[in-house]
C-alpha cells in the first residue's frame, strides 16, 4: 500500500515536471532587448583643472622690507605706472645715510688732493726751470758742484712730491666712483620700495598685508594683463601618451551650471612636476593648457573638471557595454534575438568609453539584442523582446 502510494507521488511530481517544461516552451521568456544602432564613440582623458590669466604679470620683493602700505585691492584695475604699494628698509636708509656722508668728505678730500697736484706740478716745473739754469753756470764754472747737485736733488723731489700727489688723487677718484656706484644701486634699491605696476591689467592677488615683513623673491602681486582666460590642468603622466595638442576638451563646472563650454589642448610642458594628491598619495603629474572657445562666467582661480577627447569616432555600431559578455581582448559574445530565439553571436569590439563599446564586426545595424549580457541565457531559448 504504501509502495503505491509513494509511486503515485512520484508520478504527480513527474507530470508536474513535463507540464512546467510544456509550458515553459509554450510561453517564451520575457526579457529586455535594444535594437543594434550607429552613434558616434569618444575617449576621454578627466581632470580637475584651474581657471588662470591667459597673460599676467608677477611682481616679487627684491629686498628685505616691511610692507608700509597698501594702496590698491583685489579686483581692482588699474593703469600702468599706479603706485600697487609702499616699502620700508631702514637699513637702507642707513647705507644711504652713510653713503652720502663718506661721499662728501672724499669729494672734499679728492678737490684738495686735485689743487695740490696743481701746486706740486708748478713747484716740479719751476725746479726743473732751475736746474736747467744750474746745469748751465755749472758748465761755465760759474757755480760749484754742491749748488749744482742741490739744484738736481730740488727738481728730483718736487717730481717725487708731483707724482705721490697724483697717485693720492688717483686713489681718492677710485674711492668716489666705488662710492658714486653703491649709491646708485641704493637709489635703485629705495626706488624699489615702491612697487608700481608695470602694465595696465586687473590685481588678481596681493598675498602680504600692511606691516609684514618680507623677503626678496616673496610674491607681493599678480597682475592679469588681458581679458582672455586659459585652463591650467595637471594630467597624470600615464595619461600623457594619449594626449596631443590641438584634442577638443569639454569644460564643466558647478558655476556653469548645465552649460559646457569647449576648448582645445595648446601647450603640454616639457616635464612632469610631483603633485600630492587629495588622498594624500604623491603623482607625477605633467601640466598642460587649454584654451577657451568663451570663458562665460568664469574667473581666474575657479576650479573646473575637463574632459579632454583622445579618440572619437562616428558613424560606427555601438552597444550598450552592459550588453557584451568578455571573450578576451578584442572579443565578446552578444546575445542575439532571430525569430524569438537565442542566438549566441561572437563579435570583434574596438573602442571604449565606459559606457558604450565599438562592435566592428558580428553585428548589423538594425538587429535586436538582449540588453542585459549577464542573462544566462542559452542558445535557442525562447524569448519574447520587449523593447
């Protein structure tokens, strides 16, 4: 009895089986499906990149000083030759001080050295005038040998006296000329205490303030000389190899809201530079700059994301990247929809974006495919497509 009854289950659970595949086959499975298009495919390299001056103008310390005022503001524009703001070096003050000081009591002592030179040459002329009258009684024996000497060795001394005396002035116009140059250079240098703008433009940056003390090299102002904007991106230098001059680069930024904005890549820089990054990790980064085509409302210093096109084509079959199952480089399989039936197609893929990928061969525009790759589904499986 119970032998029976254990046969009848299992015949109820066999029939059950046979009905659910009868009816499996008889209603096709329903699944997502899109139909095989052509579109146009990029690739491209993002960054975060920094809105700067096409043209602008730094202005550096060239001492040390203590900012004693400053005379413009930030956003200000102003004309060339407007006085930006003033230093103060007392020790510069000083060396001026002392200079002029030294330099008048050497002038003082190069104008008597020059009157004396002066004076000792007449006193050489009229001893060599007198040796010479000497020279000739001594020849007529008209005076001894002792007042004759005595006449050579007057002439001999006031030439000594001449020539010391022209050496001591020749010393002291030495010492003016030394002393004439630094005081010009620290001309120059009070000069430089005031800091003037070198070309018409807008103040982008004043990073001291009144009373700071700075040092020379220490930026005290950046002048941005035009109206025109350029993009400043640092892009990882893994990255660099696809990049050229000339790629289109697409522009977004919070402040843009949704509009984009396009330029193009017109300078890469010769070498990478060190960048630590937010997270904290040091990159070797190359900086590059990119035009643009309207700047709308952007400013210098506003940080921007860009997207720069390394490869774009058009006109090609694409497919939704989430439709191909991976077969290795290059290769893929698709699941194709013919007459409600799974036919598993091997396909040739090609570019990437992320988002959609090139088919170059497998595919025709127009077929029907299942949109979802990771379906297992097999082939010759009934399906209904719903599109």
């Amino acid at each position: 009895m119970k032998n029976k009854k254990l046969l009848y289950i299992i015949v109820l659970i066999g029939v059950a089986v046979l009905a659910g595949l009868l009816w499996q086959s008889s209603y096709p499975m329903e699944v997502a499906s899109i139909q095989v298009q052509r579109g146009s495919i990029s690739i491209k390299v993002e960054d975060t990149a920094v809105v700067q001056a096409a043209q602008d103008y730094d202005l550096y310390a060239t001492q040390n000083a203590q900012v004693k005022n400053i005379q413009v503001e930030i956003g200000q524009e102003v004309e060339a030759d407007t006085l930006l703001m003033e230093l103060d070096n007392p020790t510069l003050q000083l060396q001026l001080s002392e200079n002029q000081s030294l330099l008048a009591q050497t002038q003082a002592s190069a104008n008597a050295a020059a009157a004396a030179v002066k004076r000792m040459e007449l006193q050489h002329q009229d001893a060599a005038a007198n040796l010479t009258r000497s020279q000739e009684l001594f020849d007529k024996g008209a005076i001894s040998v002792s007042e004759y000497e005595q006449a050579l060795l007057n002439m001999q001394t006031a030439k000594q006296a001449w020539e010391e005396q022209k050496s001591h002035l020749n010393t002291l116009q030495s010492q003016l000329k030394g002393l004439n140059d630094s005081r010009e250079k620290l001309l120059r240098m009070e000069k430089e205490l005031k800091v003037f703008s070198p070309v018409q433009g807008v103040v982008l940056e004043l990073p001291v303030k009144t009373g700071q003390w700075v040092s020379p090299g220490l930026l005290l102002s950046t002048l941005a000389t035009g109206q025109d904007l350029e993009i400043k991106a640092d892009i990882l230098s893994d990255d660099l190899a696809q990049v050229q001059v000339g790629q289109k680069v697409s522009i977004t930024a919070p402040v843009l809201e949704n509009k984009v904005l396009t330029g193009r890549v017109v300078k890469i820089y010769p070498r990478a530079e060190e960048k630590m990054s937010a997270l904290g990790v040091i990159q070797r980064r190359v900086p590059l700059i990119i035009s643009l085509n309207d700047k709308a409302n952007l400013k210098p210093g506003y940080e921007v994301r860009v997207a720069i096109e390394t490869k774009h084509l058009d006109n090609v079959i694409t497919i939704p990247i989430e439709s191909l199952r991976p077969q290795g480089e290059d290769k893929g399989q698709v699941m194709l929809v013919q007459e409600q039936r799974i036919v598993l197609r091997e396909v040739e893929t090609g570019l990437n974006d992320g988002d959609r990928v090139e088919i170059k061969e497998g595919l025709r525009e127009g077929d029907l495919i299942v949109k979802d790759g990771n379906l297992q589904l097999k082939a010759n499986t009934k399906v209904k497509p719903l599109e």
